[in-house]
C-alpha cells in the first residue's frame, strides 16, 4: 500500500505499478494530461460522511440538531465532487449505505445553503460561529477533509484538521477515543443491515450513541424472514 497520493502517482508514471487508485483533484488532472495512463472510473464500496460523536454529550454544540444541519448545509458535495474526483463520484446522500447494496433506501438530494446554514447556527446561539474541535481524518483522505473544512469555516465553524494514519485512525475510531467530528468512509461489504449494524446500532465497533427507537426496528427486522417486510423495516429505520 502507497498511502501517499502524490506518490502513488509518481509510481504510476515511472512504471513501477500498472494501476493506482484514488487519485484526486490536481493530480488527477495531471494523470489524465499523463501520456500513456487512462483514467477511469472504479467501483469503491464507501461513503464518505461525517460523523458527530458528541450529538449524545447535551454540553457540546454538536448537541444541537439545528448545529448539525447546519454544517450539512454549508457543504458543498458536488462542488467538492467536481474538485476532487472530477465529477466521477457518486452523492447519493445515503451517510452509511451505498447505492449498489442490498436494502439501500434514496434520501432527497442533499442541499448546500450557506444562508440557512448560517440562519440554523444564529438560532442555535451562534451567529458569530464557534470553534468545533477537531476533525479527525484517514491520512490517505485528508484533502477531502481540507476541503470540507474550508466550507464549514465559510459559514463560522471552525476546525482544526486531524489526519491519523489509516491503522490508528480505525483504532481510535472503533475505540471511542476520537471528540468533536469524525469524517468516516465505511467501506466493506454488506447491505443495508450490516452497514447499520456497524455504524449505527447499540454495541456496533463504530457506534459512539444510538437511539432506542432505531435499535428496536434493527432487531425486528433480524427475525423477518419475509424479504419485502425486512426491506420496508429497514427502510423506515
């Protein structure tokens, strides 16, 4: 593994390595301006999405609903899509599951409003802003993480970048130790109710809090061997 992407590509065009992945913004412009490479689409099982481990602790901004809306709003996902995967990637606004897997249920589109976003923040007492902690990161993603950064900080949350190796960032993440917000990129195999299980559900390895509600409909939906009640379960959840 090359987690560097800067020299995954420098690899690629000395012939080192035939095929190299995730390749993004600048360096994918000059990969396709590379004579003798091709750039193509892949199929990677992830979504990428934040992930607030303090909305369950009442002392922390990210408490409030209206705070977490407002920082989805202030992303701008095509605009970071067109930047850093030049438009390839896939916004299905679905935060865990992706839209090939079994059970995937389509959200509404997700919307960037920076002028509701900073609405949202003044009614919940910040209409200067406030420091959101860090922003834990995959190291090998970091430039994604820069970017959602600078759109957080249009609208006056601001955060200081934490990119871990990809090792120690599992870790800590399946450890509870990471604060503030994390940016997740699940990415094994499953479907709707596996992904859940790991992200969402009581007791899940990158499960920080859940809700009563969403925990009882994942254990009726265990036991429902009818393939259509199963679905429509997991769709409510």
């Amino acid at each position: 593994m090359i987690p560097d992407e800067t020299t995954r590509l420098a690899a690629l065009k000395r012939g080192e390595v035939d095929i190299a992945y995730s390749v993004r913004g600048e360096l994918a412009e000059e990969l396709q301006r590379s004579p003798g490479l091709t750039q193509k689409p892949a199929v990677v099982q992830g979504v990428f999405n934040i992930y607030f481990p303090d909305q369950w602790d009442a002392k922390s901004p990210w408490h409030d609903e209206r705070v977490r809306r407002a920082a989805s709003l202030a992303i701008d996902r095509d605009g970071l899509n067109q930047a850093l995967t030049l438009g390839y990637s896939l916004v299905t606004g679905n935060p865990v599951v992706a839209d090939n897997y079994e059970f995937f249920w389509q959200p509404p589109a997700p919307v960037y409003d920076p002028d509701k976003a900073n609405q949202l923040l003044a009614e919940a007492g910040f209409p200067k802003g406030f420091d959101g902690g860090d922003y834990y990161c995959d190291s090998s993603y970091s430039n994604i993480g820069e970017a959602v950064l600078d759109n957080l900080q249009a609208i006056g949350i601001r955060m200081k970048l934490r990119p871990i190796e990809r090792a120690a960032f599992i870790k800590g993440y399946a450890e509870k130790t990471f604060k503030n917000v994390i940016q997740s990129g699940p990415g094994a195999f499953g479907n709707a109710a596996t992904r859940y299980e790991a992200y969402v559900i009581k007791g899940g390895p990158f499960v920080y809090g859940s809700y009563p509600d969403i925990d009882a409909l994942y254990q009726q939906q265990t036991v429902e061997l009818d393939h259509k009640k199963r679905e429509a379960i997991l769709h409510q959840m």
